[in-house]
C-alpha cells in the first residue's frame, strides 16, 4: 500500500513539472512574439523563401530572388507552407510552426528520458526542465531558424535509436530510417554527418548488441540516402544545375575548409551552458552519480556532438543548440536534491550581476562608446531587477533547485526581449522598407539591391518581382534602361551624406548603418563615370 502512495505522487510530480515547462515555453512564445520583428539576416530568409515558393507555387527546390540555395533543404519550407496552404498566409504561421517544433522537442526529450531510465521519473520531469531554462535555448526556441528544425529531427532519431538500444525491439529501425530522412531533407548531409557517430561508437554504449546496430545502423543509413538522392536528382535534373549543388557539398567543404578560431568555439559553449555550467555542485553530483549503461549512452552523445559540431565548424550560438537535449539529460540524470553552498552559485550570481551592471550603465554612456542611440532608450529598471533576483539567488543559496536556476535563464532572457531588444526594434526592423518596395512594384517600379542579396526583404515587402541584383556599373546601366525611374537600395555608414544632396527618398537605421533608397540615375550621378562601383560593399 505504501509503495503505491509514493507511486502515485511521483506521478503528480511529473505532471506537475510538465504543466511548469510547458507554462515556461508559453512565456516565452509570447514574450518573443511581442518583443521583436523577423530577425535579420536567418527568419527574414527563412520567410522570404517559403514567401517565393509560395507565389511561384514552385515547390521542388529552396529559392529566393529566382536563385536556388543550396545550402538550404525543402522540408522545413514544405512544412510552412502547408500551413499558409491551410490557415494563409501570415509571419505568425510561421512563429506557431517553429514554437510547435520547439514544444515537441521538450516532449521528445521526456521520452528520451523515459526509455533511458523508465524507474526514474525525476529525470523525464527535470530533462525538459533543464532545456528549456537554458539560456541561448530559451532566446532561440521561438525563432524560426534551422537549428530548431535540426534538433526537433536529432530527437526524434536518436529516441528511435535508444528504442531500439533498451527494449531490443529492432522494428524501431523503421522509424530512425523515417527520422533520418527527415533530418536529411531538413538539414542536408550535415544532419548525417551529426547522427552516424553514435552508431559507429556503439561499441562504447551497446556492448554485447553493437554488431547488430551496427549493421541495421548502417542499412538504415543507406536506404535514407537512397530516399535523399531522389529528391536531388530529381530537383538537380527538372531545375538545370548539378547533383554536387543539389546536395549541398560546396558548403560542406566549405565548412570544412573555413576554420574558426578554437576560443571562439569553447567561448560559443560556456555561454550555450549557461547557467548550468557555471552551477559548481553539478560537478559534484557528476562525480558522484552511477555510472549506468543511459547515462553513458547520453555522456557520449554529447560529446560526439561537441566534437562533430566543432570540425564542421558549426560554432554559432543557434548552431550548437543541438547539443542542449543530450545536456539537458546529463543534468536531469546526475541531480538529486541537496545542499547547495553559496559559493556553489557565486558565478551564476557574478555572470547576472554583470550584465544587469551593464544594462544599467551602458544607456548612459552609449555616447562615449559611440554606441546607437536607441542604446540611450534602454531602461535600467530592467538591468537592476536581473541584479536583485540574482542575489536573491545568492542568498537562499542552500536551496537551489533545478527550477531555481531556470528560472534564471528564462528572467535573462525576458530581461533582454523586454529591456534591449524591444527598444533595439528601430534597428533592425524591416516591415517599413517592405512597405515601401512593395508599393515601387505596384507602380512597376524596379528596384536594384548589392549584390549578395539574403533575402531579407522578400516577406516583409510581399515583393511579386525580384528585386535585381547589381555588382557594377553596367548592371546599374541596365537596371536604369529597363525604366529610368529605376530605385536603388544602399547600406552606408551615413545618410546625411547622400540626404545632404537631396537625392535620398528614404531611408531607415538598420544594424549599425544605413539603408536608403534612391533613383538608380542619381547613384550614377554621384560616382565618377570612369569608376567601377563594386555595390556590393555597401552590404
């Protein structure tokens, strides 16, 4: 009878856990949906393609500007625009498309936790927990970027795999073939590339079943390859250019190829564990904790993903975010409640002084250091709330929880949604330019962009034309024969120089410089006619 008391609430807690993080994630959605605009340069090209394939109603390929990426893969736009086929078109489909993937991706890795150590339900109610109070999880999650798209297809390939793995059920196979696909057709051969380690490291984590990984691993591999290829012969012979473009291999081997330096790398990773990282009794507890067969599998997951991350120079902040889930099981599975020292949590509190220390005294001197002026607009009730909750911290140190330190994550990140990136809106926001362009094409008006075009214009301006690309004079030639009453965007470092000539028709600030539009015949009148303007300076 007492065994099922205690069963019973532990049940109650789970869900308990689960109706916090799932309120967490709400906050979140909301806090980003009313905090920002599409951010410039990765949801602006996001939105900008599915926008194109969706007038062209060309599904086949990635394209922006009646340009193939093939650095991008087509089944995160084919999603997308699923969704506009089904509730039309609008940005906010599209945040609830990559809010619903990041929700399913605390979900799966619950389940994760689960088949991993099904006696310990602690751990699938903390895992999800730990994610989402990490901090570059809790500013990327809502952002339609691919690394979201990435990690919701990592979760849903290794769950397969570790169904496979802990229940010895091989007709799991089926489904990490499916989740590999997936992966492969949102992500390219980088996805592959991140996912094989672990079958090929079986040895370490499977012990007396690695052969038969092994060999099902490596003929599930192959049959998802054999579903890729397809689709790229396909869209490579229909569309005109090779099979090497369609998959992507020129910027793998660029990749490859372009070599960051290591610091950045390491730098990228202590911010992307925080606050866990700078948490010193989690090293403790690490120390402490059983070595079981899960907890390796996951130990080794997340250092694979380290390793693989940085040769392929994957070193961004939103790259890296599939390495949190593998993390995030680490923590769930090494914590237990206990006693936590105040110096066990001093570089947590450092780190959030500091920057509410920041937020507090840069306003009042972004002059001196030459900083925009919506800098000046920051308030520094927001910077001086992250200092008192992190003493707060401080002093009721001794009983720190997983929750406690979340918490800290998720005020972080409303503290910059609400206190820096909300004021910062003017600087990047780029739904007024849009509506500019979008009534120049209603007059059939074109209009040139720099070359290097990102796409960035595209949805917020609905354009129905390409804008047209120009690299040198004789493309702004050609640009002025098809309509003398031709536009031309530029970026530069100061409107009032070119204002200054009353030729500017408009202009906004955007990203520490300029962007204004003027008519193509007065940018050449500003240059020397014997000059080879390289425009494409300008971006």
């Amino acid at each position: 009878m007492q065994r099922e008391i205690v069963f019973l609430r532990q049940e109650f807690t789970t869900r308990r856990y689960a109706i916090i993080w799932i309120s967490i994630w709400l906050i979140l959605v909301f806090a980003t949906w009313f905090s920002r605009p599409l951010i410039p340069f990765q949801e602006t090209l996001f939105s900008g393609i599915v926008w194109e394939m969706y007038l062209s109603d060309s599904w086949l390929y990635p394209h922006i500007n009646g340009v193939y990426q093939h650095a991008n893969y087509p089944l995160n736009y084919w999603l997308a625009l699923i969704v506009w086929k089904f509730f039309g078109v609008s940005e906010f489909s599209l945040r609830v498309l990559v809010s619903f993937l990041s929700l399913s991706t605390l979900f799966l890795t619950a389940w994760a936790a689960y088949q991993l150590w099904p006696d310990r339900r602690n751990v699938r109610a903390n895992a999800p927990l730990v994610l989402i109070g990490s901090l570059m999880w809790t500013v990327f999650a809502t952002a339609n970027i691919e690394y979201v798209y990435f990690t919701f297809y990592l979760m849903l390939t290794i769950n397969f795999l570790i169904r496979v793995w802990r229940f010895k059920q091989n007709i799991w196979w089926v489904g990490f073939t499916l989740g590999l696909t997936l992966g492969l057709y949102s992500s390219g051969l980088t996805f592959l590339l991140v996912t094989m380690p672990m079958i090929f490291l079986s040895p370490y984590w499977a012990k007396s079943r690695w052969k038969e990984i092994y060999a099902f691993g490596i003929m599930s591999i192959l049959i998802a390859l054999v579903l890729f290829f397809v689709w790229a012969i396909s869209a490579s012979s229909l569309l005109g250019f090779s099979l090497f473009d369609a998959l992507g291999f020129r910027y793998i081997l660029r990749a490859f190829t372009y070599t960051p330096a290591i610091y950045i790398y390491f730098l990228n990773l202590i911010i992307i564990l925080f606050p866990w990282l700078f948490w010193l009794r989690i090293y403790k507890l690490y120390r402490e904790a059983d070595r079981d067969e899960s907890l390796q599998f996951v130990v080794i997951w997340f250092l694979s993903l380290v390793v693989v991350l940085g040769v392929l120079s994957l070193t961004s902040l939103d790259a890296l975010l599939p390495i949190y889930p593998a993390f995030a099981l680490i923590i769930a599975r090494i914590y237990h409640q206990g006693f936590s020292r105040k110096r066990d949590v001093a570089p947590i509190v450092v780190f959030m002084i500091t920057v509410g220390l920041l937020m507090i005294i840069v306003p009042y001197s972004y002059v001196y250091f030459e900083l925009p002026e919506w800098v000046g607009q920051v308030s520094p009730f927001w910077g001086a709330g992250l200092i008192l909750f992190s003493i707060t911290l401080l002093f009721n140190a001794g009983s720190t929880r997983i929750m406690t330190l979340a918490l800290m994550g998720v005020a972080l990140t409303l503290a910059m949604n609400f206190g820096v990136v909300r004021v910062a809106t003017d600087f990047y926001d780029l739904n007024p330019v849009g509506e500019r362009l979008s009534w120049y094409q209603n007059k059939e008006i074109p209009v040139g962009h720099p070359a290097n075009y990102r796409g960035h214009l595209h949805f917020v301006g609905q354009l129905e034309a390409p804008l047209i690309e120009i690299d040198s004079r004789r493309d702004l030639m050609q640009l002025l024969a098809l309509n003398d009453q031709a536009r031309m965007i530029l970026y530069v470092e100061d409107h009032a120089a070119f204002d200054g000539k009353g030729v500017v028709e408009y202009w906004q600030p955007f990203r520490g410089r300029y962007l204004i539009i003027m008519k193509a015949q007065a940018v050449i009148d500003l240059f020397d006619e014997s000059e080879v303007i390289s425009l494409g300076d300008f971006l």
